[in-house]
C-alpha cells in the first residue's frame, strides 16, 4: 500500500500514543540486541510480514515497518520523511557523556543524519570525490591486502575468518582510499567502534564517558588529517574533500570532520566487515563454496544473492515531518520508524520463493542492503568490489573449507547493523 497522508482525529491523548494504542503488538515483542531476533530474526520478520507489516516497539518507541513496498516508499519521500533524528537512534547518553560530546564537532553534518537540500550538496562533493575510477584503481591494493592476510594462516589449516581477514581488510582498504597512514588503523577500529556504538547500540552508564572521549580523540585526529593534507596535498580522497568546493564554497571544518570521521574511516569498513562475514557463512552453509570456487563468475550475483536473502544491513530509522498512513497504519508526525531491510528484503512481492538463497534466479531483485533513493549507501560500489576480490582469492587458496562444528558466531547488533565476531573455518593442509 503506497504512503498516503492522513491527518489524525482528535482522541483526547497524545496522538503518538493513540496510534500506538490501535496498533497490535507484536512490536512489543522484538528485541534487536538480544536473543532470537539477533541470531536468526527471520521468522519473526516473516510474521510481521504476514500479520503486522507496521506495528510499535515500546522498548525502541519506533514503529517497525517490515514490508518491502512500504520501505521503499518511504525511502523514496525525503519530503515527508527524515533522517535528522537517525544518529540517536540508540544510547540515552548520560549528562557527563554529553558535556564531552558537546565540545566536539557539529553531528549535523553526518551525511547519514541530513536531509536535503543540505545533505544535496555534500553528497554531490561527496561522489565527485568518491568516483569509480578511484574505486576500482583500488583493485590491485585489495587483493595485496587480502594475500598478505591470506598468507598468515593458509598454511594452518584453520583460521578466524573475521578476525584474520574480514575485520581487518575494509579498514586498511578506507585508510588507503583516504590517503590515512595504515599504522594508525587499530586506533581508527577502536575509535570507530566508540563512535558507532554510542550512536546505534545500548551503552551501559558507567562505559559512555571513556567511550565519548574516545569519540573526541578520534575528531581532534581527523581536524589534524585535514591540516596536513591542507599543506601537503596529494593523490587521495581526504586531499579532494579539503580542495573541494560547490559554487565557490568550501567544505567547513566541521563538515570535513563529520566526512572524513563518520561518513568513511567510521562507516566505511564496518558495514564491509559483516557483509563479507555472513555472506562466506552463507556460502559455506549452504554448499556453494564448490560452485562458486568452479564458476567464478557466479560470484557477483552470489554477493547480491547472500545480501538480499540475509541483509547485515538490517534496518534504517527515518521520522514522519507530517501525519501518514504507512501499511494501512495512521503514524503521527514526529513519530521514528524503524524500516527493517533485512525484513523488505526477503519479501514475496520482491521475488517468488524470497526465503531461499537461489543462484539459480535470472536475475537478483534490487533488495533493501544499501537501501535506496537519495540516501543510497555512497559505499556500495567499494564493498561490493572487496567482497568479490577477496571472496576469489580465497576459493584460490581455500578450495574446501569448513565451518568449525558448533561454533558460537558471536552475532551481535546494534540498531542498523548486524555482524559477527567470528567465523571459524578449517581445511585440509596439503603436505609439504
């Protein structure tokens, strides 16, 4: 059903909690941090699908949408739809975490928290800079990367897929594309991590201020990465941000920092990391390992295969400006959606039998992983392109690994995102 507006009647009560209230409540149920709808949360999306395609989440105070004609409509509405309240989408910061916060650089400018026409212009900069020329001459320091990885366990006969290669790989691959010195990257996980997790996930109390200092430490890093590259300007995308200009006018420090901090050596490897994870995962559990490591060109459309049937992804938050109707569903203006990707993604409308990983489809539907319309992931082509290379050189120098027997995956995730933190494999050693 498209998105219509609609303007509530007068109840008497908030119209928030009156929508809330005519709602059925399977919302009440779902719970992104922990248990079931972490480690598998499909067959709870699918009876969302079937029973409440919108419904409320008292714990996240958000409406979940979960089908996938609703959540591209509204992906497609900036108009009537934000995204200026998504990066608080998680923590309740305490106040001693906030006077930290405070002293930094202005969040608005996060691409991921704008919405046009400011968030127009930054992402027009943003793509000239983020070109696929610039992207696919990364090809031949990928690959390096991966062998260089590869080669510290191929000869073991087991490794941690994650730890020793999926978790390190997109990192060295963003510092590399932004010109950032690779010995700094263990510093930009950690301070990553603080900044993303303060933003989308559940910080107990007593973790926030180191957390937010870290958050600090990370702004100060890049407000010194922009003074460098202001004096000493070469070939890399932090020295084309900092040239930059749109109509004689240049980026502002803080829209620098917010770019080079949040929107790429923050966002830029993390989402990559979970995505070549589950997607081995998927190969591995599903026996096509063999068939990709035979047909190698099968291995573009296994990526888009593996990522619509098991979005990491999993969900965006967008804010109705005005009164709508959502799925048959009346939503109050300032209410917070929670569009479930993950869910839309494996929708019947979008392609017949959606709950099965097939190679054998003509054509994968365009799902929900990078999501769509203006706020379309700006990385999508550079995730893809690491997945591919290093999915190949694995099936090269990996032909027949297996999944560690009861393993425990550590799934973990936070508002947006769903990653594990491991993926152990083992494989036979050829002899010496």
């Amino acid at each position: 059903m498209p998105v219509t507006v609609q303007k509530q009647e007068e109840t008497g009560v908030p119209a928030h909690a009156a929508a809330a209230m005519r709602c059925p409540h399977l919302g009440a149920q779902y719970n992104p941090f922990a248990g079931p709808h972490v480690a598998n949360p499909h067959p709870f999306f699918e009876k969302l699908r079937k029973e409440e395609p919108v419904t409320f989440s008292p714990m996240l105070n958000m409406w979940l949408v979960s089908r996938f004609e609703d959540i591209a409509a509204v992906l497609k509405d900036p108009a009537r739809f934000s995204n200026k309240d998504m990066l608080g989408s998680g923590t309740h910061l305490t106040d001693e975490a906030k006077a930290i916060l405070a002293k930094g650089h202005d969040t608005r400018h996060v691409l991921l928290g704008m919405d046009p026409p400011d968030h127009t212009r930054l992402r027009r900069l943003m793509n000239r800079g983020f070109t696929a020329q610039r992207i696919n001459g990364m090809s031949p320091f990928i690959l390096k990367k991966a062998h260089e990885l590869v080669d510290k366990f191929v000869n073991d006969g087991h490794a941690d897929l994650v730890e020793q290669l999926a978790y390190p790989l997109p990192a060295y691959v963003i510092l590399g594309v932004m010109g950032v010195p690779e010995e700094d990257v263990w510093r930009i996980k950690r301070w990553s991590a603080d900044w993303q997790q303060l933003t989308f996930e559940h910080i107990p109390p007593e973790k926030q201020v180191e957390m937010a200092k870290g958050v600090m430490e990370f702004q100060d890093y890049c407000v010194r990465l922009v003074e460098d590259h202001r004096k000493h300007p070469r070939e890399d995308l932090i020295s084309y941000l900092v040239e930059a200009e749109d109509d004689g006018e240049a980026l502002t420090m803080d829209e620098l920092v917010m770019a080079i901090g949040a929107s790429f050596l923050s966002a830029g490897h993390e989402s990559t990391t979970a995505l070549m994870a589950n997607n081995w995962k998927l190969a591995l559990e599903h026996g096509l390992w063999g068939a990709l490591r035979d047909n190698r060109e099968l291995v573009p459309k296994f990526c888009e295969e593996a990522s619509r049937f098991d979005s990491v992804q999993h969900a965006m938050i967008r804010t109705a400006r005005e009164d709508v109707v959502v799925g048959g569903v009346k939503i109050p203006a300032g209410s917070r959606m929670m569009l479930l990707y993950a869910a839309g993604s494996r929708d019947e409308s979008l392609c017949p039998h959606a709950n099965k990983l097939d190679l054998t489809r003509e054509k994968v539907p365009q799902h929900l992983t990078y999501g769509r319309g203006t706020h379309f992931c700006l990385g999508a082509p550079l995730a893809r392109l690491q997945f591919q290379l290093t999915t190949n050189v694995l099936l090269d120098r990996l032909p027949e690994p297996r999944l560690l027997p009861h393993q425990d995956y550590g799934t973990w995730q936070s508002i947006v995102l769903r990653q594990m933190k491991h993926l152990k494999v083992e494989w036979n050693v050829a002899p010496a």
